[in-house]
C-alpha cells in the first residue's frame, strides 16, 4: 500500500496574495524610480515626521492655554477693577 501525497492546489487565496505582493512591489519600484533613493519613504522617517507633528500639536496646545490663562486673568483683574468702583452704601 503506498499513500499519495496530495497535490498542491492553488485556492484564491494564493492567486490573491501573489497579486498582492507583485503590486506592492511594483509600486516600490515606481516610488523608488518617481522619487529617488534619497526621498524614499521609510518607517524611521515616518516615526520622525510623526514625532514633529506631535511637537507641533503640543507647542499649539501649550500656546492656547496660554492664551486661555491671559484671557482668564484680564477678565479677573476687569471684575476686580469693576467691584472696586462700585460705592459701598
């Protein structure tokens, strides 16, 4: 008795996932040939354009409360100088 090995088959998912990835490199090879080496796209320079925008949320958050603060003392020392012109009597 011999025992037949099965047949390798190609499902969907095989022909899908080879489509896949013959996109993926065909779009590496036109950004490489659109763009150049030296602006190519990289996960570190994701990281660091990721970490400028997050300083720059943060420097604008920073500088609306500080905005709020201002605001917020003015209309104190205006209630202040208002309750001080008032007559008592």
């Amino acid at each position: 008795m011999s025992i037949a090995e099965p047949t390798p088959s190609i499902g969907l998912t095989t022909i899908s996932r080879t489509v896949a990835s013959l996109a993926v490199g065909v779009v590496h090879t036109l950004e490489r040939a659109v763009v150049g080496e030296g602006r190519m796209r990289t996960a570190r320079g994701n990281a660091w354009e990721a970490v400028c925008a997050d300083r720059a949320r943060a420097d604008k958050r920073a500088e609306l409360d500080r905005l709020v603060a201002e605001l917020a003392a003015a209309r104190a020392a205006a209630r202040r100088a208002q309750r001080d012109r008032q007559p008592v009597g």
